[in-house]
C-alpha cells in the first residue's frame, strides 16, 4: 500500500466530497460539506497562502490538511495546519505525510511559528510532540440532543431589548460585523488578529454556505445589535453555534443567554435534531451557559505550537 500527498481538486466534485466526509469522519464535532469545503479555499486571502492536501492510499482519500498563513495578525510569520486522517486509516503514514508537506508550504511563504489544533487522545498527541510540537491551551466541544432536551423556556427581553435574526439586516449587515469584529478580539486565542475589513467578512462570514441567517439570533438595544448567536446548519438535522458574543457595554446582563436559548428553539421549530458548539477551556461565563442548556463535553482539543529554526 502505498500513501501519497497532493493538493485538493476543487473542480473535482468527488474528490472535493471525499475531503468533506474523511474530516467528518475524523472530526464529526463540526460541519463540514464539499460547499463548506470549497469555500474555505477559494474566499481565504491569497496573501493567507491557503492550501488544501490530501492524504491517498492507492486512490482512496484517507487523510486531509489545511494550511494557512494568519495574515490577518499584526505579528508576521505565523503559521497554521490542522491535520485529521481517518480513524480507521490511521498508522500508515498519512499524518506524517501531511504535516510534511504543510511545513515545507509555510516554511517557503516565511512561517517561523506553526500552530495547529490536535484532539486530546495519548495518540495524537503523542504525534505532535514526536513532532516538536508543544501542547498550549485547550477547548471543548459540546453537544446537545435538540430533539429531546429540555430546553428553558424563551424569556421575554428586558424593556428597550428585542430578539430579531441576521436576515432581518440583509439589506446592510454592517452593524454585525461591527458587533463580531468587537466580540472576536475578546475571544481567547493563541493568534491576535486585526478584524477591520469588511469586504472580507461579508466573502468569508456573510455568504458562508452554511450560515443560516434565520436561526442567527440577534440580540438588538439602543438601535443597534449588541449580542447574537451565530447559527450553522448543514442543511438536514446538524446546527452548530459557531459564535455567541455581547458588545462589551452590554455584557453581564443575560443577553448572551437570551440569544442562544432564542436561537435554540428556532432550530428545534426548525426540525434540527443535534446541536453542537465550542469553547475554549478558558471561557468560564460561556461554559456555564452551555451546561445550563444541557450540552455536555464530548471531546476536547490542545492546541500546539512549534517554533520553526
């Protein structure tokens, strides 16, 4: 059996569609669909230098990467793969492979720092610290049983607050991406990132495949959006929350809750069955607003990082 490693064929239907279902396989705690696949490569800056491998074992799609410069970072260098073989086809060679061609692709476009997220199991680890990577923080994934949770009921908005959705601004989404741009540098992450270009949020965010603009709750006071929570469907019975955030004036008054319940039931009316979402290890106050809901830890991630010489 021999493994070798090649770019994604985006003009490829199957090929595009074996990437999809190989990191489903290996990561089933995110959506991933060739549409969501294909836009990932083709809306990332080219200064990014995005690329998209496949791991293929005598023609069969088993393992997969994607390779990125942060280049929204004020700090230059600074490198990101994310590397995920098929459970069932891993101890061939692929992972190695993979992470092979990603460094050598960074490295060449002036990566000295490389990070990359890998689930926490002794295995995985173990082959990034073989590596030279070195284990940083950590997140969560959490899943929810829509169908059958018990859900709290909707409260109604304090005076002067009403729940709308993103497709209520279709007409002009600015004022969310002002609010996500605020909400995403307060995320905890390993990467500070410069969010100012709206042109880019409206390719990336606004028209990603799967963001569904009717589940996206949005929490609206003083005219203006001040906390949402951002919904992901795959089109048949998956939602992920892909972000849920309060403008920093507003935080401490519930409205990060009242969105995510907002937008709970509106997947639940919605016919979806299984919801999922993250959090870093660190966001104490939105792990205990997910575990009031009912989601519960069902894998975990380490980010690693390794100093390129």
């Amino acid at each position: 059996m021999t493994v070798t490693v090649r770019d994604l064929r985006p003009g490829d239907p199957p090929d595009v569609e074996d990437f999809a279902r190989v990191r489903h396989q290996a990561l089933p705690y995110l959506l991933w669909t060739s549409a969501s696949v294909l836009h990932t490569l083709t809306h990332t800056p080219p200064e990014a230098w995005p690329r998209s491998l496949v791991a293929e074992e005598d023609g069969e799609v088993i393992g997969t990467a994607q390779v990125m410069l942060a280049h929204d970072s004020p700090e230059p260098g600074q490198g990101m793969l994310n590397i995920y073989v098929h459970p069932e086809r891993t101890g061939r060679g692929a992972g190695g492979l993979l992470v092979r061609a990603a460094e050598e692709h960074l490295r060449a476009h002036g990566a000295t720092k490389l990070f990359a997220w890998v689930l926490d199991e002794p295995g995985n680890r173990a082959f990034a610290e073989r590596r030279g990577y070195r284990a940083g923080r950590s997140a969560h994934f959490l899943r929810l049983d829509l169908a059958h949770a018990a859900l709290p009921p909707l409260p109604a908005p304090p005076p002067g607050v009403e729940l709308r959705t993103a497709a209520d601004f279709a007409d002009d989404p600015r004022p969310l991406f002002r609010l996500d741009a605020e909400t995403m540098s307060d995320e905890p992450g390993d990467i500070d990132v410069e969010f100012t270009d709206y042109a880019a949020w409206l390719r990336q965010t606004w028209e990603h495949p799967l963001l569904d603009r009717e589940l996206t709750t949005v929490v609206v006071a003083e005219g203006r959006p001040v906390a949402f929570s951002v919904a992901f469907t795959d089109g048949a019975k998956r939602y992920v929350t892909a972000m849920t955030g309060t403008a920093r004036a507003f935080r401490r008054r519930g409205l990060a809750r009242l969105a995510k319940v907002g937008s709970l039931h509106r997947a639940r009316a919605a016919g979806l069955t299984d919801a999922l979402t993250g959090n870093d290890t660190g966001n104490t106050p939105m792990l205990a607003i997910n575990r009031s809901l009912g989601y519960e830890i069902c894998a975990t991630e380490v980010r690693h990082v390794r100093e390129l010489v």
